[in-house]
C-alpha cells in the first residue's frame, strides 16, 4: 500500500460515518409527511351557540377511509354523541341528543386518511343556555415513555448506530 492510499481510506471512512450519522438524525427527526387533516367543523372550534346543536359534522382535506370514530362530551362528562357517525366522502356527521348543560362540550375524533394513517385530535363549542353542570372529573392521560423522553432516546440510537459503525470500521481496517 502506497503512502496516498493509506491517508486517502481513514479520511474516506470517517466522511461515510459522518455522512451515516447526519442520514440516521436527518431521518429521525424530518418532520411527518402531510396527512389527512381536519379543515372545517360545525359548530366551529370555540365557537359559542345559544342552544345545543343536533348533530356535529367535521369535514377533512381527503376521503375518510372506513369507520370513524366520534365522541361528544357535554360538560359534566357524559356523553351526549348518539348511533354511529356517518361518513360521506370527506364530511363525518354524529348526531347528538340533549344534555341541557350550559358550557363547553368537547368532540373528539378519529379517522383513517387515503394513505391509512390514524388522524385523532378535538374540538371544543360552547353553549350559552342550559342547566349549570356539575364539575366532570378529567380523565388522566398517561404518556408513554417515548413521549417523555424523545430527545434522549434519538440521541442514543445515534450513539449506539455510531459505535457499531466505528466497530465496523475498524475491523474492515485491520482486515486490510
């Protein structure tokens, strides 16, 4: 081996494992490809109605695939979403019976978009007449330990990817 092919390797497996690295972080953290979304609701998120609605209708920016999955809460906690949702296309509509309740009712949802990803999240409307609820206890939501620990648990899959490739590394060297 020449003097120019032993100074040439190191330099080129170093610039790979940099190169490996930054594509391993680059792909961890690239941000969620764009999804079915929800575009329009009626009653409007945070809206305010003088009495309780019929039905909620939630329209998305794609065709809902197969069931979707809609919850009405009024104030106190029950539920007030009556039957199954029906899904037209991009619209979803639930019908509602009467809680009597003045304040915020929540609608929670989840639907499957065209590329089959689950797309969940909530609205809140308000309604000005009614009965004053009794306190609903909120329900506690658990975080996974993914959830808590994002940061550390990239930075470690970084660093054992980076070890093993060194190790690699190395052993093809002392192949050679």
């Amino acid at each position: 081996m020449s003097a120019r092919t032993l100074l040439v390797r190191p330099a080129t497996g170093a610039a790979a494992l940099v190169a490996a690295v930054l594509a391993i972080v680059v792909a961890l953290v690239q941000p969620a490809q764009a999804h079915t979304g929800l575009v329009s609701s009626d009653p409007g998120a945070d809206s305010t109605l003088a009495e309780e609605p019929g039905e909620v209708s939630l329209t998305f920016s794609e065709e809902v695939q197969g069931s979707a999955f809609v919850v009405v809460k009024a104030p106190d906690g029950s539920r007030v979403d009556t039957g199954a949702p029906s899904v037209d296309d991009k619209t979803i509509r639930m019908q509602l019976t009467s809680a009597g309740f003045a304040g915020a009712y929540l609608v929670s949802y989840r639907v499957v978009g065209p590329d089959g990803h689950p797309v969940e999240g909530s609205i809140e409307y308000d309604v000005a007449n009614g009965r004053t609820a009794p306190e609903a206890q909120s329900p506690v939501v658990a975080e996974s330990f993914v959830q808590r620990h994002p940061g550390p648990l990239v930075a470690g899959s970084v660093g054992v990817l980076a070890v093993l490739t060194l190790a690699l590394w190395s052993r093809k060297r002392a192949d050679d």
